[in-house]
C-alpha cells in the first residue's frame, strides 16, 4: 500500500552545523560549521521554496541556530511569508543582543510569535553531564528568568537518559515553576556520539517503566502541556494517556520532514544516515524533491509485509509501521523493526512470566 503524503505540516531546519557545546549524546555530532552550509542569499531563497510548499510550520535547529549571524534575517522572511517559525537551542547563547533580535521581530510581525525550545535533559548535574559543561544547568535556569521577563515564551524538550531517568517529576516540577509552557521528551537514539557513550542508552525495560511514568505525569498535569515525541510509546494501556489520537505511523515524508545545512533534504534531520538524502535544494528546487516519484519510500511505500521482527507479528503493525523510523534504524539498522515499544516489552514480560521454571 502506498502512504499518502500531504503539504508539509512541520519542517525542521538545521541552519547551521556550529555548536558551542560538545554533548554526549548529540546524534549528528555538530562541532563546527561545514564548509558547504547554505549563504544567506540561498537560505533567503529557501525561505520561498517553504512558504511555496505551504509548510505550516518551521523549527530553525542546528547545530546552533543563533550562532549564525544571518539567523534574524532567515526568521523574518519565514514569518513575513506567513510560516510559524521556532527555535530549537541549548538556552547558553541566548545573549542580549538574541533576546533585542526576538523583541524585533515580535515588533514587526504582531501576533506572530517566535517561541524557543530550550534543551534541559535533567536536573543539576545529569544535565551538565549529558552537556559536558559544569554549571551549564544553572546558567540554563538564569537564561529562563531572562526570556520569562521579556516574556518570550519557550518550552522544554528533554532527552530521556541513564542519568535523568528517575528525574522526571523533578524536571516537570522545575519546567512549571520557570514558566515553560510545555515539556516534550524523547528518548535517546545511538546514532553519532551517543553510540561512543552507551552508558547512556536505556534498556527496553527502563524505557517501558519511564514510558508508564510519563503517562502518570500526564493525566495528573492535565493543566499543562506534556508531549512525548514520537519515540515514546506505541499502544498497550498508555496510548490513550500519552496521545489524543492513537499512532498511525511515522510522519517523516508523510508531513514532515528535514533540511540540513548544507541543503540536503531529509524526511527527518534524527535519521543521520545519508542513504536518507532525497535530494539537495542547490539541485533541484525543494517542491521538485518533495513531490518526486520513489521519494521517502520507506514510509511512503510502506507494506506490513517489511516489518521484522515483533513488529512482523504484531497486531498493530499496519497501524504502526513500525514506530519512530530513527530510533528503529538507529537501534536495528532496520526502519521496520522497533526494540523500543511498549507493546513488543509487554509481550516479552509476559512470556518470561509465563516460561516454565527450569528444574
């Protein structure tokens, strides 16, 4: 059967590979700007091709967003073509001269508001682990003081990992009273420096009991906006709790999808493998690479006969597909198998259960 893709609802865009941190688990594992990144007058024009695509929303990521100096420049010709735009960044380079940029633009374009995605991935130490900064968390809590009094809003994504495992009533007690207006987690993928730190990863039954913990901080936070990312469950008794629809598969060329920053187009930016590039914006233009033919055919051509594994068996499988293709492909090698389900954890209890002792 063949998937049917619709205009682009979200698209994420890595405007630059530059970072000024050297995280653990940094799957693409940024450092420095590559030598081939999109220039402003190109970035301009890519502005274009996304409003052109009617891509409703885009998140400038990286890398580091707001260490390119053209970044105010990519944000108002996005806005001013009618594209919600937000940023993903690690809080550190929020400086004065960012926070002027923000009140700007929130100047220029009335009502349109340019919301940040601040990274905390633990409380105190388990985050400026994960950073590889001492103090990076504190410095983080006094970035969030400065936007909540330019009241800029911002939330909180978190990388669920060994060392903030047990943390997440902490972080959500800590994002409410620094005035995020909402949490999104996501467990951790193996792909670039998280595979060199694998004291890192979670085991499929540490993500199932966090999986159920999340689920439990949902429906007793009903007045706050928690969403787990498209990793994190896959039915069995949470999916009502952690979504209001069900899972129907990953989205990636479907309504979303990536840009990287030196034009390549991906389906999502967390499948770092380059068997994933569909095509190049210097190329061809982005329409021509999101409409063409065999694009994104491993979700777009997607038939339950493809899935291995539990997932070849699984009930929901058609439904599926296999969950989030990152943390498959990351974890398997194989978009079509997911170790990291609640379902597939649940049967494997019950089968240890019901396996007769061995005498």
């Amino acid at each position: 059967m063949n998937v049917p893709f619709h205009k682009p609802y979200i698209l994420v865009w890595e405007t630059t590979f530059k970072c000024s941190m050297r995280c653990r688990h940094c799957g693409s594992s940024c450092d420095t700007s590559r030598a081939d990144e999109l220039s402003t007058a190109e970035a301009l024009d890519l502005c274009d091709q996304i409003a052109h695509l009617e891509t409703q929303r885009t998140v400038l990521s990286g890398g580091e967003t707001f260490l390119r100096d053209d970044w105010p420049m990519i944000a108002d010709r996005l806005v001013g073509n009618g594209v919600q735009v937000s940023v993903i960044t690690n809080g550190l380079v929020i400086s004065k001269a960012v926070i002027a940029n923000l009140l700007l633009l929130r100047e220029k374009h009335p009502g349109k508001r340019i919301a940040l995605h601040l990274s905390v991935d633990g409380v105190g130490e388990s985050h400026d682990f994960l950073r590889g900064i001492d103090g990076a968390y504190a410095k983080l809590c006094e970035k969030m003081k400065e936007l909540r009094v330019h009241e800029i809003p911002f939330s909180i994504v978190t990388t669920i990992h060994r060392r903030n495992l047990h943390q997440m009533p902490e972080i959500l007690d800590m994002i409410r009273q620094a005035g995020a207006y909402a949490w999104q987690m996501q467990a951790i993928n193996v792909y670039g420096r998280a595979r060199e730190n694998d004291e890192l990863t979670i085991t499929p039954d540490e993500y199932y009991e966090v999986v159920h913990q999340i689920a439990d901080l949902k429906a007793r936070n009903p007045d706050f906006r928690i969403e787990p990312s498209d990793c994190i469950g896959y039915f069995g008794p949470t999916e009502s709790l952690l979504r209001p629809v069900p899972w129907s598969g990953c989205h990636a060329g479907i309504y979303c999808y990536g840009i990287q920053s030196n034009g390549n187009v991906k389906g999502c930016l967390s499948l770092i493998d380059d068997r994933f590039v569909e095509g190049n914006v210097r190329k061809e233009p982005l329409r021509a690479i999101w409409t063409k033919p065999g694009a994104f055919s491993y979700n777009r051509d997607f038939t339950p006969d493809k899935l291995t594994g539990h997932c070849g068996a699984c009930e929901y499988g058609a439904l599926c597909r296999g969950g989030c293709t990152a943390m498959a492909h990351s974890y398997t090698g194989s978009c079509f198998e997911n170790l990291y389900c609640v379902t597939a954890i649940e049967a494997k209890r019950k089968n240890r259960v019901e396996e007769p002792l061995k005498g």
